[in-house]
C-alpha cells in the first residue's frame, strides 16, 4: 500500500506497540486505505553488533545498550526504506495511543515538506531546539538519504550525535513542517487529543510500580555539576541505580484509556493473559496489570 502507519519498539515495550496497533486501527473508519506494521529492535542485527560499544550522546560517549528501555528509537527514521522511498508513512512510539482517525494525518496535504512533526516543547516555530520525532508524518519520496543502519554506525564513529538525530537537527529546516500537537498529544487527553503520547517515561500507566529502566540525560546546562554527579553513579552503582520506581500517572482517565484497549486486546486474543504474566514477571508491565484490567471500565464504542 502506498500509506503506512508504523510502530517502532523493543521487546520491553512489545504490549504497548501491540495496544498501539489495536488502537490505530480501532478509532479509523478508513482501515482499508492503510497498513499498519510494527517494527521491531530484534530484527535488525546491527544492534546487536553494537552492544556495550560507545557513541555520541549528546556530546558525550555512552555504551550502547538494548536492554535499555528506549532503545528503539533510531528505528524511527526506518519507514522510508521499508516502503522504497516512495509513498507516505506516520510513525509512532509504542506509548503513543490513536483516540482520532490517523488516516486524517496520513492524507494530509503536506505542502511540499519531507516531514512533519511537533515541536518538543511548546513553541510553534521552527527555532524549537528539539523537534519531537516520537510522532510523524513522512514522505518517503523526500527521505532516500535516510539510511538507518548507515547513520546509526556513524554514531559509534563519533560523527553523528544522537541527539541531533533524534531532534531532526541533521535535516534541512526548510524540509520540516508543523502539525497540530494534538498529534503527539504530550500526556494530555481532551476532547481534541488524536494521539495521545505518555511520553513521561515515569508516569507510563502500565508500569507503575516497577523499577526504572531507562537511562536519564547526563548533560544538565543550567547546573554542569549534575552531569558530574549522574557520571558517577552511573560508574560506581550501575546504570539505573537510584533511579527509584515507576509512578502512577496523575490522569486517571489516561491509564483508563491504556488499560481500556488492553482489555479489548485480551478479548479479542490480540494479546494473551499468559503473554501479560510473562512481561510481568520480566519488569516490563506492572505486577498489578491483571487486577487493573479487572476495576478498568469498557471503553465508549468508536465513533
């Protein structure tokens, strides 16, 4: 098909791709127009390769690791390669849960731009530091420099940083365009949320409880000491020691939307009460998962 809706993830965050799926397609009345895939960290062996090796963070080298909670993320920028450069993808992280009609995004007239996105912070303009590649829109045709494997090497040679991977800053502005942030809606959920994005890690609703597992920043501009202190840590304890424990989301009606799709996965064998026992025993879903599912109230029928 010529439009795609991909989800990119690991094995840590399999349900939530798989809740994500379920969700894209539930709330679109226009199934037939798109596909929707998963993509996943375990198919693609160059990560392997690069396991506990250093690369550019954020200026600074890290080893890589793909037990890390968000190790997933350069496969992101994979979608115009799977399609042959040509027709048009949204992507999407596996907290990012549809509530509007992504066929909506997928059709849009996007004004002669490659990608489009939200800022990361609230800024509409384009000067925005770090644009949000957790959520976009893509044209394939305008992407054949994107070659994942090729820039993702590149980080462990020292000559592409991460972060101005993640934050589209190697890409011509010009080539960048806006949509609305209800898009990639930033832990907020209302009336005109399409998509919504429990994107503080902390507070995602289905690991409450459980100990962090994903690394935080090093690099503190406004107080450079921290970035000392987090580096030794990091050295002398461990890389999550410290870190403390998932926290319950503070809206409940976001973990009832998250555990109201689960719900409706179970039911219709989209995923297994067996395959939620094991991810909980594995620290990848909450030990109360189960108990949640039971006091979750049915969702309202898709419009």
């Amino acid at each position: 098909m010529e439009h795609c809706a991909y989800i990119h993830t690991n094995h840590k965050q399999i349900v939530g791709a798989l809740v994500a799926e379920y969700a894209l397609r539930r709330n679109s009345r226009n199934n037939d127009k798109f596909d929707v895939r998963i993509i996943q960290l375990k198919d693609h062996s160059f990560f392997k390769e690069h396991e506990g090796h250093a690369y550019l963070r954020d200026g600074m080298k890290r080893p890589w690791l793909n037990e890390d909670l968000q190790s997933f993320t350069p496969l992101r920028f994979m979608p115009p390669e799977l399609m042959g450069y040509s027709g048009r993808a949204v992507v999407i992280d596996p907290d990012i849960f549809a509530v509007g009609d992504v066929w909506e995004l997928l059709s849009r007239d996007m004004h002669g731009k490659a990608i489009m996105c939200r800022p990361r912070g609230g800024s509409k303009g384009l000067n925005e530091k770090c644009l949000a590649t957790s959520s976009m829109l893509l044209d394939c045709e305008k992407l054949t420099h994107w070659r994942v494997e090729e820039q993702f090497n590149a980080m462990f040679e020292f000559k592409r940083d991460y972060m101005d991977w993640i934050c589209l800053k190697t890409e011509p502005r010009n080539t960048i365009g806006l949509f609305e942030n209800e898009w990639n809606d930033f832990d907020h959920l209302t009336d005109r949320t399409k998509m919504l994005h429990t994107t503080k890690r902390r507070t995602q609703p289905w690991k409450t409880g459980l100990p962090i597992d994903h690394r935080p920043r090093e690099k503190f501009r406004k107080f450079p000491p921290l970035r000392v202190l987090m580096k030794a840590r990091r050295k002398l304890l461990g890389e999550y020691a410290l870190l403390g424990h998932y926290k319950q989301h503070p809206d409940p009606n976001q973990q009832n939307l998250f555990f109201g799709l689960l719900k409706e996965c179970l039911e219709q064998g989209i995923v297994t009460e067996e395959m939620i026992r094991h991810e909980m025993r594995h620290n990848h879903v909450r030990h109360d998962a189960l108990k949640v599912l039971e006091q979750t109230p049915p969702l309202a029928p898709a419009a």
